[in-house]
C-alpha cells in the first residue's frame, strides 16, 4: 500500500485479513465534519494506515493484529480523529477474532467508503478460543507530551485538548476526561473495554511502547 507496508515471515504467521484505512475517504464520508475541518483532514500526502491479521504457526491458537500508521503532521485534532479511526477497526477486529467471529459488522465496508479494501482472507476456526495481541507502529508524527499519544495509549482525552467540532459537544457534556468517540449514531463500538485489573496497559489495544531514542518515528 502507497504509503506504509508491513512484511512478516511466511514461514512463520499466516495472513488471515488485511484491510487498508484511507483516511481521505473516511473524512469525505464523515458528515459530523464541517467543510473547514474535512479540508484540514484531507491532505496529498500518505495519509494512510494498513493493518493484517496474522496466525502464528508456533502458537495456532495466537492471533496478531498488527497496524502500521501515517498520521497527519502537527494538527492535534486531526491526529485524535485519525487515531479514533483505526483503533475502531483495531477493536473491531479484535472483537472478531477473539470472540469467534461473532455479529461484528465489518470495517472493511462501513469504514472505507471508497473501493474494496479487504485482501486475501485465510480460512479461520472460530470455535478455536484465540488469543488475540495488538501492535500498532508506524510514523506518529508526535511527541510523548502530545494528547494522541495519551490517547492512544489510555483512550483517553486530556482536558483542553482541541478537538473537532461535532465531538467536542459530546466531551463537554462528559466529566473528567472522557475517551473521545464519536456520536452514537457514528459509533462503531462502544467505550474501549477496560483491561483487567494490574494490566500495565491501560488500552484493549494500546499502541505498541516504541524504543525511547526513536520515538516517533516508527518502531
């Protein structure tokens, strides 16, 4: 995919899904935008993110979802939109996977409007209970101190941070810092699952700790 790639060992993992995020045609299709906010989301560069779904050969019954990113560059509201994005395919598909293929209604569709984005799919048992592992990588285009990282990390919004309009009633209307969802009406899933008690990660499937001298650029 023009813009990020992801390469995995055949001998090892099995490629069970792919799907491709487009982040211009979601925001095209996004009618809580205004004009001004679609334009700033809109952008000629890679503004992209791909994510498969691999089997690993050594541990049938693992599953990894693996993500690789571009985000917008320096617009805080942009990348929190961006970010809200693909971790609503990422908890989707962790859904799927994890709890036997399930009703979950496919992002593949209802988020990119514009052409097919699924690959070729691998046949899976969903009587198999799977373990299911998130990481997601990739040029951030932010710092630690920045609120997506915060939010990528907890689902959660520090207060003041900017947002986009027709999100930002919904937070107002909240206490404390509230994880950033879209009205219900756009929402895919509910609130991010909380993770089990002494879990050091604070996300169902919070972005991957990158190494501390390369931070943002990728892991």
């Amino acid at each position: 995919m023009d813009g990020t790639a992801i390469y995995y060992n055949k001998n090892r993992f099995t490629l069970l899904e792919k799907v491709a995020v487009r982040f211009n045609a979601l925001a095209q299709a996004d009618n809580g935008l205004t004009a001004y906010e679609r334009k700033k989301l809109q952008v000629d560069s890679h503004n992209v993110a791909l994510i498969v779904v691999l089997r690993d050969h050594l541990l049938p019954s693992q599953v990894y979802i693996v993500g690789g990113v571009h985000l917008i560059w320096q617009r805080v509201e942009a990348q929190l939109w961006q970010s809200n994005r693909l971790m609503n395919v990422v908890e989707q598909l962790k859904a799927k996977y994890q709890g036997g293929g399930g009703s979950v209604r496919s992002p593949i569709v209802a988020e990119t409007p514009k052409g097919s984005q699924s690959g070729t799919r691998s046949s899976i048992d969903f009587s198999t209970q799977y373990t299911v592992t998130c990481i997601l990588g990739g040029d951030f285009n932010i710092e630690r101190t920045n609120p997506t990282f915060s939010y990528l990390r907890n689902g959660v919004v520090p207060p003041d941070t900017p947002v986009f309009k027709y999100w930002k009633a919904e937070l107002e209307g909240e206490s404390g810092s509230p994880t950033l969802l879209p009205p219900p009406e756009r929402r895919i899933t509910s609130q991010f699952p909380s993770p089990p008690t002494g879990d050091r990660s604070p996300h169902a499937c919070a972005a991957a700790r990158p190494a501390r001298r390369r931070y943002p650029r990728g892991t």
